[in-house]
C-alpha cells in the first residue's frame, strides 16, 4: 500500500510517496513535466513488493511548497540539491533510480555527485544525449541565445491545456490514455506564479543539455546497470536518444514500446514487467 507523506527540507514542505518494505531494495522514481509524483500511481504497486519505493514532488510540482521565485531559485542545480537533501533526510543512501524527463537531469547530477549510492537505472524517456532531442529543441536554443521576453512569453504556451493533453496522448492509440494524469497536471498549473516558475526552468534547461557529456562520462566510468524503456513515438526526446546509451554501457538493455512521452499511461504493465526482470 503506498503511503503519503510530506517532510521539511530546508525549510521547504516536500511530499512524497513511499511503498514496500524498507528492508528491499530502495528505488527512487524522479518525475517530468509538467507532472508530479502521480506519474507513477499506476507502476508503484506493480513494483512494490520487489523494492522500497520512494517518490517525491520537486519544489514547485504537484503538492510540495512552491516558494517564491525572490526566496528560490528554480534551477535544475538548485532543486538537484533539494532532492539529494531529501534522500539525506530519509536515509536513502543506496539506491536505483528511474528518471523520466525532467528526472533525468535532475537523477543524473545526483549520479555523477554519488556514484557509489546508484545501484541501477531505469530510463524511461529520460535524455542526456543530444541525439535524443526532438525537433522542438533546436528552437528552444535559440530561445537561451536570445532570450526575450517575448518568447519567454511565447514558452509558457507549454503550460496550456491544450499542450499537456498532447503530450499526455500524442504517439498513443486513441482511447488508450485516460484524463486522469493530464487532468491533475492541468491543476496543478492553475497555481498563481507556476507560469513564471516553469518559465525560469524553461530557460535553465540549456544547462542539463551543458551537463551531457559529464553525465555521459559517469555513465562509462562507472557502468550502471541501466535498461532505456522509451515510448518510440514521443517527439520531444526521441527514441534515438535511448539507443545511444549503448554507446557508453554496451550492456544496456533498450526496449522500445509504443507509446509516446507519458509512456507509463499506456505501458506500466510492460515497463513493470521489464523492471523486475531487469533488475532482480
């Protein structure tokens, strides 16, 4: 049964998710956008009676505290920091990780900081590869060359309805994906100052694409047990992204299932099944 929680790291409240047993492995799911740790509702307890599973909302996602952006700096270093505090906190010290968009960046700094903590990883259109970006990035980085308000404006079209159901359904066959997820999302972005938070990520993004190669050089020192489950169709981190991995853990394991970006709308039997196999 999973149980939600809510704990104080650096004076910011932070909920999050736990099931299973604290005697089993520990597995810590990181969560995309525009999403929260609801992400994982349908895969927590399929996994629950093989690991400790825990999930936590980042600042500014879902049900944890949103401070203001004066008293914050929402970055990708920053909120990386307010996880690795958090797993501190809880004394997760050992542990897999399953990093889905945002999550990669964020997991994989907390990687290259403690190696020796990772004990495998599941990447689930999770891209620190430049081959995994889809067309819409090469506009983004122009965006970060020349960031007006203008298209600082024109971004936030990202948090609009209309967009989070397609990245909610795009890639996926019709009547597949229910509202649920994309219908808390949409909430959750209703939230007075979220546009301008999201914003602020928006534009740190330029620095995980920096951060690449430093994650890709953690990945071939150290050689994780890593298997890529990708939704092929998902056109923001494209499937070639998951098959790059191979070129710095040759015995990664890459399994592409038909779906798009929220590939746990439609596949978290598949994805669960895979897990446990992969990392029993």
């Amino acid at each position: 049964m999973t149980n939600y929680k809510s704990i104080d790291v650096q004076g910011i409240n932070i909920f999050y998710r736990e099931a299973g047993a604290i005697d089993k492995p520990n597995f810590v799911l990181f969560h995309g956008f525009p999403s929260a740790s609801h992400m994982f509702r349908d895969l927590i307890p399929k996994i629950e009676d093989d690991f400790h599973v825990i999930s936590m909302d980042y600042p500014g996602f879902g049900q944890s505290d949103m401070p203001p952006r004066d008293k914050f700096a929402y970055t990708f270093d920053h909120i990386s920091e307010i996880v690795d505090s958090f797993l501190t906190k809880l004394g997760i010290n050992k542990f897999y990780m399953y990093v889905f968009d945002y999550g990669a960046p964020i997991g994989f700094r907390i990687a290259v900081k403690h190696p020796d903590a990772i004990l495998g990883i599941v990447s689930q259109n999770g891209n620190v590869y430049e081959e995994g970006l889809g067309k819409k990035w090469a506009a983004r980085a122009e965006y970060w060359k020349n960031p007006t308000k203008e298209l600082r404006e024109q971004y936030k079209s990202a948090f609009a309805p209309e967009t989070i159901i397609g990245q909610y359904t795009f890639g996926t066959a019709e009547g597949k994906v229910s509202p649920d997820g994309y219908s808390l999302d949409i909430f959750y972005t209703q939230r007075e100052g979220y546009d301008e938070v999201q914003s602020d990520l928006i534009f740190d993004y330029q620095n995980n694409v920096r951060l690449y190669p430093k994650f890709q050089e953690y990945l071939r020192k150290y050689q994780p047990k890593l298997l890529a489950v990708w939704g092929k169709n998902d056109p923001s981190f494209i499937f070639q992204g998951a098959m790059v991995f191979k070129k710095d853990v040759p015995n990664a394991e890459i399994h592409l299932v038909d779906s798009g970006h929220f590939a746990l709308e439609t596949h978290s039997n598949e994805i669960a099944a895979l897990i446990k196999k992969f990392l029993r």
